[in-house]
C-alpha cells in the first residue's frame, strides 16, 4: 500500500462516511489529516479521536475565502500540503427538475462543483512550484448517466469530473497526480437520504446492497502510490473487482 507517512493529506467533506474513513486510514498509514466540513462539531471529535497528527478546520467549500483561510491554517499547521481528497458533496435537492427549487439546486452546484474547483485552484498552484502533488476527487456513476430526481446531483458531478479532467490535461506534465473515484454506493448517510426520497431504484437498493465507506478510504490511499501511476486522468471505479483485488478488500 502507498507510503504517505509524513504526507499533509486535506480531505473535505470529513465528518463523517468516506471523509472520515479516509481521515482515520491516512492518519493511521501515518499521514498529517487536515478535516475540512462545516460541522465543527464533528471534525473536532474525530481529529481528537485519531490524535495530533490530525486537525479540524471548520469550513464551507462553497465559498473561497473559507476555503483560502482553512487551507492556510493548515500550512501554518502542518506545512505544505501533498494531497488533496474533494469528498464532500451532497444530494439535495432530489426531485423532477420542473419542481426542484432554484436556490437549493444552485447551492449544491456550489458545493459539489464551485467547491471542487476552489479546493484545487487554491492549493495547486503550489504544488506546481513544487513540482509534485496530488489531487483525487470522488466522483459517480451519477457524472455520466442521468438518473431520475437526480439533475442537479448528475449535473454537479459531470462537473467535478471535468474538473479533473481539465486539471490532468493542464498539469500533468508539472508532476501533478490527478484522478477521480466513483465508489458506487456506500453506507452513508448520503444514502440513507436517498432512500427517504423514494425517487428512482438507487432508492429501492437494501442497506446491504452499499459497501462500506472504509473500500473507498483503502481505495483512495492506494491511489496516492505509484501503482495507481498508470491510472492518472482516469476515473476508477470500484464496482471493478479488479480494482477492489488490488487494494485488498476482497481476495
């Protein structure tokens, strides 16, 4: 498994599901952990649970300047930042788009994409001085076919998977490591919401049709090593069973 001790790992979105498995695998395979979410509450927990070499940083990815200020905390923390994991995201509103209102719909393209792109436009252009780094963002079936109830969700990570598309094809050649993840569906509570919605079959799935949020944590950290080399720019997938051999959830 990838070597990321001593490594400053950002993730978003970490207070609770695939964040804060991530956040609790980077920190044991001895990382440095930055939480970012807008639950203080949650992180804070969670980063004195895993111990110092984790850090809360209360912050709403919708909006720059907070994510310009908790990405500066953590440099003041911990120093320079080698990973960043785009894991937050959120799925209402869920219904016909004829029905859906405009300022919740909008709000979730604010997270789900402004908060993709204002993650890697603040701390990638110090990677590139740098020469190294890398960037993983968690993406979805949802980002290449429509879903009933689903357009702003589809619509936002169509998005998020262009973004890291366009930002493999304009700095990979400056050693940046860029690839997305669609993990399937996962036992969060992402999907104990769309199950309450009633919308579409993602909603008639059983709770033990969803793996657990720990697959797409082993995922992710097997990403950041140079076996994973031969994926940048793509978009794995961890329906793959291959995929899931090569990180060891299943033999």
């Amino acid at each position: 498994m990838s070597d990321v001790t001593g490594k400053t790992v950002v993730i978003t979105g970490a207070s609770r599901g695939i964040g804060e498995a991530a956040a609790r695998l980077f920190a044991a395979s001895g990382a440095k952990v930055a939480l970012l979410a807008r639950s203080a509450d949650a992180i804070t927990k969670i980063a004195e649970d895993i111990g110092p070499n984790a850090l809360a940083v209360p912050c709403d990815i919708s909006k720059f300047v907070e994510i310009d200020a908790a990405m500066s905390a953590v440099e003041s923390h911990f120093g320079t930042i080698d990973i960043l994991i785009n894991n937050a995201g959120v799925i209402d509103p869920i219904g016909d788009l004829k029905t859906c209102d405009p300022e919740a719909w909008g709000h979730l393209i604010d997270i789900n994409v402004k908060g993709v792109f204002y993650a890697m436009r603040r701390v990638v252009p110090e990677m590139v001085a740098r020469g190294s780094g890398t960037v993983l963002t968690i993406s979805s079936g949802a980002a290449h076919h429509p879903v009933e109830g689903w357009s702003a969700y589809c619509s936002s990570k169509a998005g998020a998977a262009m973004l890291t598309s366009m930002l493999d094809l304009e700095e990979r050649a400056n050693g940046i490591r860029v690839m997305g993840l669609s993990p399937g569906t996962v036992a969060t509570q992402m999907q104990r919401d769309i199950k309450a919605s009633g919308i579409n079959a993602v909603s008639q799935l059983d709770w033990s049709d969803h793996i657990p949020p720990e697959w797409p944590a082993q995922a992710l950290l097997w990403m950041c090593g140079a076996e994973a080399d031969a994926h940048l720019g793509e978009e794995l997938s961890l329906r793959d069973e291959g995929l899931r051999r090569k990180i060891g959830v299943i033999s």
